[in-house]
C-alpha cells in the first residue's frame, strides 16, 4: 500500500516537472531518449521512470551525472539539485538494468539531458568605458567603433539576444543625435545630420551613454547594462591638395608622384576623371591615393591640367564629392623665336627725317609669354647695299620698332635695302629677313575724272550688295604704292551708312554697293559727296582740294512693303486655371507706308485663344490646359487695310503654368495581380500610382489609404515609395475568386486631390508560378445546356439533309445515281 502511494506520488511529481521525453511520456521501456529540462528549477524533479525486463531487477545510472543526476532501484530518474545551463548545457547519461547478481541484463543505454535556458544571467560590456575618433565629413552609416556586451544565457534563445541603444549624446546640438548605433552588432557610426554637421573647430568631442538589454529589449523584465563612450572628432582630411607645378618635358623616369590625397578612413578605392575630355590622360592614382604624372609634358600643347580625384566604397558608390586637381606646368626655354613670315616688307617715303618710324618688327617665341624664356631682343646684323652707307637703319632692342638712322633716302639712289635681323631669346638666336622699300613721296593727289555722276534712281527694295555705280580717280604718284592708291569715301548724303565703296586694286575703280537695305520712308533723296584719299599722308603744303571730290544724286522709289512686327517671337505665361476673357498678352506691327493694320491668329488649333484685330491684344477664348499642351504655339498675321494687303507673321509662344487639377490614378491595369490560392501565409501585391499634374524635381508624392474602415480587418496598405504602395492581406482566409479593393489616392498638391480606384486582386491556384482561374462561366460563352442544345440541332439538321437525299435517290433511281456520282468523283477538277 505504502509502494503504491509512493509511485502515485512520483507520477505526480512527474507531470508537474517540465523534463519530458521526446514523446512527452512519463513511464516506458529503457530505451534511447532525450529530456529537456528547464535550468534552476527545485530539486527532488522526477524525469522519468523506465520499465525493466526480467530477469532485471536493479538500475545503474553512469555518465556526466555530476552528482546531480540519480536512478532509483524501481527505475525512477531525477535530480536532486537545479540545473544550471551556463555549467553544462546538456548531459550525456547511461542507464543499465540488472539483475539479482548484479549482470546487466539491458544497456548501457544513452540518455540525454538538455539544459533548457532561463534568463538568470544581465548582460556586461567587456569594458566600462570606451575611446574612439572619427573624421568629420565620413559616410554616414558606417561604423567606426564597435561596443561589445556578453550575456552567458542561450544566444539562440530571447535570454541572450542583446539590444544597444544609445540613451545620451552630449553635447546635444539643437536636439540633433549626431551618432547612431546598430542595435544588433554595437556598431557606432555617424547619422547623416552628423556627416553634415560634426566639426572639430566647434566641438572636438562627445560623450555617450549606451545601454544594453537582454531579451531583445522587448521584455520590461530584461536585464540591463550601460556604459561610457568617449568620442574625439578628427579633422577631415579629403581635401584638394595645392596646386602642382610640373617642368615640362622632364627627363626622368616616369610615372613621377606628384601629389597625395586621402580618405578619411582606410579601404577606399581611387579613380582620377579629367574635366576635358582629350586624347590622353597623363595621370594616375594607386590604391593609398598617391597621384602621379606618367609621361613628359608639353607646356606649349598644353599649359595646364584640371582633373578630379574620387574616393569610392567597395560597392562603387562615392565616399564625397570629389576633389579638384589642378596642375600648372612650367615653363622651360626649348622653343627658340620665330619670323612672323619668310620675309618681312616696310615701305618708307623718300626724304623722310632722321629718327622717322618705319615699321614695328614682331617676332614670336612658343614658351610662356611674359617670363625670361620669351623676352626677344632685336639686332641688325647686315644691311645690302651698304650705299650710300652702312648703319641706314636702326631697330630698338625689345619693340622690335625700326627707325631711319643715318640720313634721308632717295629712291632713285637705292630703291630696296635687304637687311638681316638677329631675334635672341636668353639660350637662342634666330635670323629674320626684312626688306626696306623705298617710295615716291604723296606729293600728288587724287582726281576724279568726273565730278558729277549724275542721277540714278532706285527701288528701295534693291538687293543689298547690289553694284549700282562705278566711280574713277586717278593718282600721279609711283604706281601701286601707297602714295598713289586710292581710297573712297562717302563725306555727305549718307549719314546712315546705307552705302560704300570697293576700290580695284588694280586699277583704283571704286564701286560703290549698297550695304544697307534703302528706305523710301526715311529719305527719298540722297545728295552723296564722295573723297578719294591716299593711305600714305601727302607731304607738308600739298592737300586736297574739290578735284579730289564728286557728286551724285540718288533717288529712292518707294516699293509697297509688308508690316513689320516689333519681335518675331512673343512670349507670355499663364496659369493653366486662368479664366476665360484673360489677357495674355499684346503684338504690335507697323506698316512702312503707315497703312492700317489688321490682326488675326493662324495655327490656333485647340481654339483657345483670340486676338483683337485693331489692338492686337491676344485674350483666351476657352479654357487651357497645361496637360494637353505646356506650350502653345500659334501664329500671329499682321496685314495692312488697303494697298495690296500685304501681311508678315510673327509667333506667339504661350507656355502654360501647372495647378493640381488631376486627381492619382493608377499607372497601369493592374488586373494581373493574384495571390495563390489557398495563402499560406499572409501576401502583398504592390501597385503604382501616376497624375497627370506636372511633377516636382522630387517626383510624385502620393499618400495611400483603405477607402473604407470595414475592410481594415482583411487588408492594409502600407506606402513604399512616393509612387508605389503594397497592399497586404492581414490573414489566409479568402476565397477563390477576384477581390476588387477600394484604394484612395492623395497626391501632394496644393490644394491636394484624391481618388478611390478599384484594384482588383484575384486569387487563384497557381502553378509554375501561373494563375489558373476555375473554368466557370464567362461573358460570352456558352453554358452546357446551350453547348447540349447546339449538338441536338446540328445532329437534327444532318438528319433532314440525308433524308432528303436519299428520297431523291429513290426517286430518280439509285443505280442510275450511283454510277452517276462515281463517274462524277473519278473525274479530274478542271480550270
């Protein structure tokens, strides 16, 4: 009686306990078996109770039992002391039956214990203060520093599953976190607010306090610790470097490191892009951001570089904006001068004074202007003839400014001189060619061989370029020289500048061409005075005179010309809600022979606009719309009341200002949304929305809603982007069948609006990832009843037909019908 009580008592024990089996039983055969055990529990916990065979009357318990583990006589297994999961997780037993005589009879069969986790251990950080930098300007998001906490409870179990979270920032600026961390790994790292913001020169450090919760933080029984993070912010250092000098044409080995830059943090990766796109690139970059110039360069091909330095992460996206290189390169006298031409030509008057200009010689040197490598200096080495004497002329040292020297020239002595110029630069000389010609004197001056060329009389409308007189002088001085040229021009009559004058080189005919269209309205008449001149200046006392002058009338006809609009284009802007009736604007036309004007539009295709024809002012006539058209485009007609009705257009562009005067709708037809069916979990399906309203540089933003409260319990919507949103089902239990679902969309106009469109979502069994809805009835098809009936009607037409046919075989005679149709069948088809 006392032994059954006991066992009752066990078994008792035994269903409280939470040590079960894996088949959740309390009693069996001694077998393998494995017991999951809750740590910290009493002791005195009964696990299990094993049955023994005959001739087994004793149980051996052996193994990792550390004195906790026990095994009554009649089978019965327990602990008499808590277990404790951070000593031993699990623990591996043997049990054995045995008989009378102490043989074993079953075993050693494996038992295995396993610990089950509490939360009865708090998280620690490893250390109770922590000391990091960072750069101001790095990329926000990425960890700098990590803090790390352990927690000995079970990390595949809530118990040790650590939460960080940062609870104080000091100083705290304008209640704007600087720092963030994961809370997950412990990783700290800036917030975009303090990529932006963080600047050593204001505040060098900051302190942090972070905290650490067991249980994921979501149990406000969790376990807690914190600690100190003291953060000290280090200077950017992605700067552009200064500016490069660089000799060119260097002689020593290439590529030659010529500047550093360098990210914040280690592992970026360098690319250089050139501001010009050229030919070649001489520059390049290794991975620690050394930059270096890998061949000669040519100051003279190019005298500077300006090129960009980036630093990338390593996924190819950019660390900061990049940084601007730019290289000068210097100057080195590798060029020596040039002749500014084969040979250089100056004329110079007879009886001219000592010290007379005659010309300024210019040289040019390639290598870099205002320095010492392209300073000229000028020198006369020789002169041929050397009649009447050497030292004729002189050339100033730097200007290059060739003077007569010695005496005055006579043409009649010597009429050419060839000298040699010596152009020195500081490392080379070059030798220049000039030739001194000497000329007649300008003692004789232009005469016409007329002085009136009459009247002509013209249209106005005479083509510009158009030769319309030949005018002639002639000059007594040295031919072709510039005492004896002649140049023409107009001193009276032509204040406009409507005419001019070309002179033949050859023969010093001037022809006088309209260069600017004629107008009849401005002056009828022009009273015109031509001069004829030399280029050379006539010598003291002689001077022109009447015989260098002539006259000629010019009489302008008038030609009926079209208006003429103030602009060509007009150009006004609107909002797109602006009432009918509105003005948008005015042109404005003048007809040359001051007839009345007359407007009318051309081109209004959508007939939103009208003109006033006196006026000119243009106003809508029916409502615009920015959507249809955002600029539009019509034709303006001027044309004159009376004479010949002459007309000309100009255009007047009308571009349209967007009001939010569209409300959302979906972007496309969504019907080809499904779920398969039946759910298995909860599914989305995502939708896009569009309007037609012109867009901000950001792009549409859209807020999306359930349109009724009554189907929040089945769906909700939730927005992914400004376009696009998801619409997710909020259990599995739907029907096969196609859910039409009222969506409302609000765009963020001012004022906003919004529509409720229907998004029809179908659920259907699926395979391959295919909808296939049931074969039920569609628009359209028949049903079986009508397929039935169909059948019964062809089948009973079929049976007229032959019978038919065969009552007009009988009556004809069938034999007779049957040959006649064989030989029918027998015959070929003919064309």
């Amino acid at each position: 009686m006392m032994q059954a009580q006991l066992n009752c008592l066990c078994l008792l024990m035994l269903y409280l306990t939470t040590g079960y089996s894996q088949e959740r039983k309390f009693s069996g055969p001694l077998e393998p078996m494995t017991f999951s055990i809750f740590e910290g529990q009493e002791a005195s916990q009964v696990i299990f109770q094993f049955k023994a065979k005959p001739p087994a009357v004793n149980f051996k318990l052996t193994g990792e039992t550390d004195g906790i583990f026990q095994i009554q006589s009649d089978g019965l297994l327990y602990h008499n002391k808590a277990l404790d999961r951070e000593t031993r997780a699990v623990h591996r037993l043997q049990v054995s039956t045995l008989d009378a005589q102490g043989a074993t009879v079953e075993g050693p069969v494996p038992i295995t214990i396993e610990v089950k986790d509490i939360n009865d251990n708090r998280p620690m950080f490893l250390q109770q203060k922590y000391e990091g930098s960072v750069r101001q300007n790095s990329r926000p998001g990425k960890p700098f520093m990590y803090v790390n906490a352990t927690d000995p409870d079970d990390p595949a179990t809530p118990n040790g599953q650590l939460l960080y979270e940062i609870v104080i920032q000091l100083p705290m600026i304008n209640n704007i976190m600087y720092f963030q961390i994961n809370n997950k790994t412990g990783g700290i790292s800036l917030t975009v607010d303090g990529s932006r913001e963080l600047d050593p020169s204001k505040n060098p450090s900051y302190s942090l306090v972070v905290s650490v919760k067991d249980m994921g933080g979501q149990n406000e029984n969790s376990f807690s610790d914190s600690t100190s993070v003291d953060i000290i912010v280090n200077e950017n250092i992605w700067k552009a470097p200064e500016p490069v000098e660089i000799v060119e044409n260097s002689t020593d080995p290439h590529p030659i490191k010529i500047t550093q830059v360098q990210w914040n943090e280690p592992g970026a990766r360098y690319s250089l892009t050139g501001k010009e796109k050229g030919p070649k690139f001489p520059f390049s970059i290794d991975e620690e951001g050394g930059i270096y110039v890998t061949q000669p360069l040519d100051r003279e091909e190019k005298d500077s570089y300006v090129f960009y330095a980036t630093a990338m992460d390593e996924g190819g996206r950019l660390l900061s904006v990049p940084l601007e290189i730019r290289v000068k390169v210097k100057d080195i006298n590798d060029n020596p001068p040039t002749c500014p031409s084969a040979v250089t030509v100056f004329e110079v008057q007879e009886n001219e004074i000592i010290g007379s200009n005659i010309g300024t010689f210019i040289a040019h040197d390639e290598d870099e202007e205002n320095t010492v490598n392209s300073i000229l200096g000028y020198r006369i080495v020789d002169q041929i003839p050397k009649f009447p004497k050497e030292g004729l002329f002189l050339v100033q040292t730097y200007s290059g400014v060739f003077q007569l020297a010695a005496q005055s020239l006579k043409k009649q002595d010597t009429p050419q001189y060839n000298l040699t110029v010596e152009v020195a630069d500081k490392d080379f000389k070059t030798l220049c060619d000039v030739q001194i010609h000497v000329i007649d004197i300008n003692d004789q001056i232009p005469i016409f061989e007329k002085s009136d060329y009459g009247i002509l009389t013209l249209a106005e409308d005479t083509a510009v370029g158009s030769t319309i007189l030949t005018i002639q002088a002639t000059d007594a001085d040295e031919p072709f020289t510039g005492s004896s040229k002649i140049l023409y021009r107009i001193i009276q009559g032509d204040s406009d500048g409507q005419l001019g004058v070309d002179t033949d080189p050859q023969t010093n005919a001037g022809y006088v061409i309209i260069k600017k269209p004629l107008d009849f309205e401005t002056a009828a008449i022009h009273d015109i005075v031509f001069q004829a001149e030399n280029p050379e200046p006539l010598v003291y006392g002689v001077n022109y005179n009447t015989s260098s002058s002539a006259t000629f009338k010019l009489i302008v006809t008038d030609v009926n010309e079209a208006p003429v609009f103030s602009q060509r284009i007009y150009q006004a802007k609107v909002r797109e809600d602006v009432a009918v009736g509105t003005k948008v604007g005015n042109v404005t036309a003048r007809d040359p022979e001051n007839l009345d004007i007359s407007y009318s539009l051309r081109d209004d295709r959508r007939g939103w606009l009208k003109i006033d024809p006196v006026t000119g002012q243009i106003s809508t006539r029916a409502p615009v719309d920015r959507e249809a058209e955002s600029m539009y485009v019509v034709h303006v007609v001027a044309t004159e009341i009376g004479g010949s009705h002459l007309s000309s257009i100009a255009s007047f562009h009308l571009t349209l200002s967007d009001v939010n005067d569209n409300p959302p709708r979906l972007a496309k037809d969504d019907a080809g949304l499904f779920l398969c069916h039946p759910l298995q979990t909860t599914g989305s399906v995502i939708f896009e929305a569009t309007d037609d309203d012109q867009q901000s540089f950001l792009g549409p933003q859209f807020t999306f809603s359930l349109d009724s409260e009554f189907l929040q319990s089945n769906w909700e919507v939730s927005k992914i982007n400004g376009t696009h949103a998801r619409l997710a089902t909020k259990h599995t239990n739907f029907e096969e069948r196609v859910y039409n679902v009222p969506i409302r969309i609000k765009d963020g106009g001012r004022p906003p609006l919004e529509r409720v469109v229907s998004l029809p979502v179908t659920f259907c069994k699926c395979v391959d990832g295919s909808c296939f809805l049931p074969a039920g009835h569609h628009s359209g098809m028949p049903t079986v009843g009508m397929a039935v009936g169909i059948l019964l009607t062809t089948f009973l037409v079929i049976g007229i037909i032959l019978a038919v046919v065969f009552i007009r075989i009988k009556k004809n005679g069938g034999k007779d019908n049957v040959e006649s149709a064989q030989a029918s069948e027998a015959q070929p088809l003919k064309n």
